[in-house]
C-alpha cells in the first residue's frame, strides 16, 4: 500500500526521513562509497515504510523509526524481506552488508539526535588464510605460468594481482589505485597509497615496495596486453589493472568501456572468475598444487600475517627476512628532511650519469665490467629518484644531466613502461 497525503500527517517519519538523508548527505567529509550505503538503507526504509504495519507502529517520529523500527527492520532484512528482488535463495547469516546496514541506520539516527536501534552484529569468522607453505609453491607456480607469457587478458592480469598482494599484502582498493606511473623505471619498485581505512584516520601513507623477479616478468607481460586494451580509450589511461570488456550498464560515471581503470568489485569478481579457470587449465594439463584462495583477501591476510610473524621473530633476536618497503612518503615527517633526502638523491642520479659516460669512454666496450657497475649504479640512484618524485621529474633529471634517450635502458627504463607512460 503506498502511503497518501493523510498519512504524512498520521505518519511524520515518513515526510522527515527525505529530509534526514539530506542532512546526512550534506556531510563534506562523505564518500562515494558511503553516499551509495545511506542511498541503499534509504531505499531499504522506504519499502519498509510502505507495509501498513511497519508504517502504522514505526512511522509516527524519527525516533520510532530508527529506534524500535530499526531493530525491527534489521530483522526482517536478515529474514530475507525487503529486498528489492524476489529471490529464491536463502538469507545469509552474518555478513558484510548487515553490518554495513546498521552503520548507516546508526549514523542516521545520529544526525537525527535519537537513539539508535540497530542491531549490533558481531564480526564474521574470518575465512583460513593460506599458510606459507603454499604460498611458497605459489610463487613457485606463478613463475612456471609467466614463464608461459599467457596472451589471454585475463590471465595476464590474474597474475600481476596475485604477484602483487604476494609481495606487498595490498589490498583491492590499494591495487585499483596503483596507476602506471607507480611502476619503477625498471619494473622493480611499486608504489602502494595504503587506505586509511587499513590503518585508521585520514593519513595516506606511500610505500614504495620492492617486487620480486616473478612479479616483474608478470608486469612485463601484461603492459603489451594492457597498451591493447586502452588503444582505443579517449584521453589519457593512467591505471595498471584495467577493464578487459566493455558492457552497457551504467555507473555513476557512465559505462564501462574496455581499458578503463578497473574497480573493487570488479577486481574481486575477476579474481574469483579466473582463478578457478586457471585451477581448471592447470589440472586438465596435468598439474596440481596449485592453493589459491576463493577471495583475494584470504591471500591477503596469510601474507600480512607471515609480515607481522617476522617483525615478531626479528624483535625477538631472530635472523629472520626483513619484509617491508624501501622507502616510505609519510607526510607527517619534517618537511626540510624529506626536501634533503630528495634533493640528495637527485644529485646521486647527475653524479651516476656522469660516471657511466666516463667508464663507457674509459672503456669502449659495453659488456665492460666498469661500464655494468656503472649501469647498475645508474639504475639504482634512478630508481630511488623516482621513488621519492615522480617519472616526469626523473626523466627531467637524466635529460638535463645529459643522458641521450637512447641510453634510457642503462638508466634502467623499460621499453614498454615508456610506451605506456607516453600513453598516459
């Protein structure tokens, strides 16, 4: 039954609650992700406001509503009620969005200055991680699937992802946002922008993570497959994971289209996809042992964990690997520190340019062991250069410290990676 005008005035929550959404909605500070939670519980109240019943006992206030009423309608939502689609499968138990639905019912009652009646929903158990062992033959297993440099998009991506949560724990948000222009000259590095939510408050951390031999070739492979699928993008197409097919329903910022920036949930429904695509080609080829997760967070935790398990073991006196970034931008540092350190490295990169001229004139060969120091000593000052800047300023240096283009590979500069950036 949907409500009239005379109940309105029966019914005052029912005329205030567009009014409180607003109000919530007004919240400088509000996410996207967060604006479409309180649209989505708005939508959840409004369906329960047009049941007689509902409106009839919860719709006289606000304090009805989202007190007594909001107890009430998170039981009938984990009762599988309410939903915008008639579905056949049984409601959940605990999950991620009860929990997200008692937030927003909670925030909402905040703004309203009443007391919430949201159930309060204990964490769900969270699922086995995969143990190091397995993540070790994991490694091993990706290394044998690069090798194979798979042509496929979605397989060459599948392996950048589960490369990159291996080396650096990120987590889907952190690998959406790494951008091309987060790769190290020579693949090695990454840059990784933690979410605050990770650590709390509103702090982003840049960790600039060393990647192993694996994760290069994996980086190496995919850049040619990627530099195909954003050919065909207007304007510039800066993100390293992408979209592989376009489709035709509309977001908040249109369509998507092949080569655009790929999302969370398009990253965790892709990996879930692949994963057991490739668990079935390895075994019809006769391989086994292959321990990937269902979801990419499972992976995620098991490496956070070995990472907490060795700062432990390293506190305590044990020689255990030191397993973390090579350099860290935190923007609480003192400023004239971090201007030294920057400045102090640019002056490394115009001191190794100038010694990799003089070994090659001293030399005349290029397979010369003077002239590899002097390459590798080279790479490294050029590498950190970009860590602390970003490529447009590293490229600015090595040109004004007189490197030829052509000598950008003995600055460490990949082929590929310069075509990408080019695109960019």
């Amino acid at each position: 039954m949907s409500t009239n005008a005379a109940d309105e005035d029966r019914f005052p929550a029912v005329e205030e609650l567009p009014q409180l959404i607003e109000k919530v909605l007004a919240d400088p500070d509000m996410t996207k992700s967060v604006e479409s939670h309180v649209r989505w519980v708005e939508g959840t109240l409004k369906r329960a406001l047009k049941r007689e019943d509902f409106r009839t006992q919860y719709g006289k206030s606000l304090r009805d509503l989202l007190g007594p009423g909001a107890t009430a309608l998170c039981e009938m939502t984990d009762n599988g009620e309410l939903r915008v689609q008639e579905l056949t499968t049984p409601p959940k138990h605990v999950t991620a969005s009860q929990r997200r639905r008692s937030s927003i019912l909670r925030r909402l009652a905040s703004a309203a200055g009443v007391p919430s009646g949201a159930i309060s929903y204990p964490k769900p158990t969270p699922k086995p991680t995969v143990p190091a062992w397995a993540r070790s033959e994991l490694h091993n297993r990706i290394r044998h699937e690069v090798d194979r440099k798979p042509s496929a998009p979605g397989r060459a991506r599948l392996l950048v992802v589960v490369s990159l949560v291996l080396d650096t724990a990120a987590r889907t948000g952190e690998l959406c946002s790494i951008g091309i222009v987060d790769l190290a000259p020579d693949l090695s590095w990454v840059k990784i922008t933690r979410n605050p939510q990770a650590h709390g408050g509103d702090l982003r951390v840049t960790e600039v993570w060393p990647v192993s031999p694996i994760t290069q070739a994996a980086l190496a492979n995919w850049l040619p497959v990627r530099g195909l699928l954003v050919e065909d993008l207007q304007g510039g197409a800066g993100a390293l994971l992408v979209v592989l097919h376009g489709n035709r329903v509309f977001h908040g910022q249109g369509a998507y289209k092949r080569g655009m920036p790929l999302r969370v949930h398009g990253l965790i429904d892709s990996y879930q996809a692949h994963a057991k695509e490739l668990k079935a080609e390895v075994t019809n080829r006769g391989g086994s042992g292959w321990e990937l997760p269902k979801n990419l967070e499972q992976l995620r935790r098991g490496v956070q964990e070995r990472r907490a398990s060795y700062d432990t073991d390293r506190q305590a006196g044990a020689k255990t690997p030191q397993w973390g970034p090579a350099v860290v931008l935190n923007p609480l540092l003192p400023e004239e520190l971090e201007k030294k350190k920057t400045a102090a490295a640019f002056g490394k990169v115009a001191q190794a340019v100038d010694a990799f001229h003089q070994a090659r004139e001293a030399a005349g060969d290029e397979t010369d062991p003077q002239v590899l120091r002097a390459r590798r000593t080279l790479r490294d000052a050029t590498r950190l250069a970009w860590a602390r800047s970003d490529h447009a300023t590293t490229l600015k240096l090595l040109q004004q410290a007189k490197l030829a283009n052509d000598d950008l590979p003995a600055a460490g500069y990949n082929e590929v990676l310069l075509d990408a950036l080019e695109r960019t």
